[in-house]
C-alpha cells in the first residue's frame, strides 16, 4: 500500500463524524443544528450528555492516535510519516466530506495524535488543560491555552523536529477553528462546560 493511499486512509478515519453519528442514533437530531452547532464532545455534552459525550471523546482521541501509532508502522515509510498521518487525521476530523465539511475543531483528533507522537508533552498539556477549565470553566480557553503551550512542551521533551513544527501548526489551526469562540469570550457570551442545553423532542 502505497504513502498516498495510508494519507488518504488517516483522512478518511479522522473524518469519521462520531458526533453527528451519536446525534442522529442517541435523539435523531442533527448538532450542526443545535447547541454551538460544532460537531465536538462538548456539544455533544450539552445536548445529550455524559453517556454520548465520552465515548465520542475517546473514538475522537483515537481517531488521532490510530494512524500515528498504527498506519505508520505498517506503512514502514520515512521517520516524518506518522506526523503526516496524523495531521491528516486531524484535517478529516475538522474539515469532514460526510458533513459538508463541517466537522469539530480538531482538539481531541489533535490529542490522539501527539499521545501518540509525544506521550511525556502529552501528559504535560493535559492538565494544563484540566487546570484551565476548572479555574475558568470554559472549554474553548483550555483548548486554546493548551494549544498554544503545547509546542513549548513538545520542545522541551522531545528532539523530533517534525513533531515539534507539527505541534506548531496544528496548534495554530486549532485556535484559527476556534476564532468564532474567542469572539464570544471577548464579549462575555461563551457558554460556560456546566451549561446543559434543552435537547430537542
């Protein structure tokens, strides 16, 4: 199987829509149409829950991980591959054909990626992350907080240079994804992670 076919492998799995699945099987309802409208676990949360919220964070995180760990050995192409794969993963996730290219912003795809490209920066971000939501309870900071200081972790626990530059851009995309949010947070009209929405009968 050739490197362009596994590319087009890991874009297709990151561009699963795991939470437009869960909408339509768990309350028949579209989340594009609901809620922030993103096709995210914290959407997903407000809508419909727990229950439908953390399986979907855990398919969204291996969808990262996945092609990083797996499609990359087996492919047995270049050391900058899995880096490849995993930004491709990340693109499907966001930028989904299955739902007119409207799909998350790219935050739990990314984190399957880079615990699997550098588990040790890994573990740094995330409670980085944690930290951040619970002193300020938006979900949309934390994300961004962790992804702008996440190529300083990746510097200072790997010499991998793809996937520092890899950490750089993503880390960009994933706060250009969230430019709609950062509007909200500047005028106060974010929705905080404990704020649950009327699911839709």
């Amino acid at each position: 199987m050739s490197i362009t076919l596994w590319i087009v492998a890991s874009y297709v799995l990151g561009a699963t829509p795991t939470s437009y699945i869960a909408g339509r099987l768990g309350r028949g309802i579209d989340l594009r149409e609901h809620g922030s409208k993103n096709l995210g676990a914290t959407n997903v949360y407000r809508l419909l829950g727990w229950a439908y919220a953390f399986p979907v964070g855990i398919i969204d995180v291996a969808k990262g991980a996945v092609p990083v760990a797996l499609f990359g050995r087996w492919a047995g192409g270049p050391a900058w591959l899995p880096v490849i794969l995993g930004g491709a993963a990340v693109l499907g996730h966001m930028f989904s054909p299955y739902v007119r290219f409207r799909g998350g912003k790219g935050v739990a795809t990314a984190a399957g990626v880079f615990l699997a490209l550098a588990p040790l920066a890994f573990a740094i971000a995330l409670p980085v992350w944690a930290l951040c939501l619970w002193i300020t309870g938006y979900v949309s900071l934390s994300s961004i907080v962790a992804a702008l200081t996440f190529p300083l972790w990746v510097r200072l626990t790997t010499d991998a240079a793809p996937t520092f530059w890899a950490s750089v851009v993503l880390a960009l995309l994933i706060v250009l994804a969230h430019r709609v949010n950062i509007k909200r947070l500047l005028g106060g009209t974010e929705n905080r992670f404990r704020t649950r929405k009327q699911v839709p009968t």
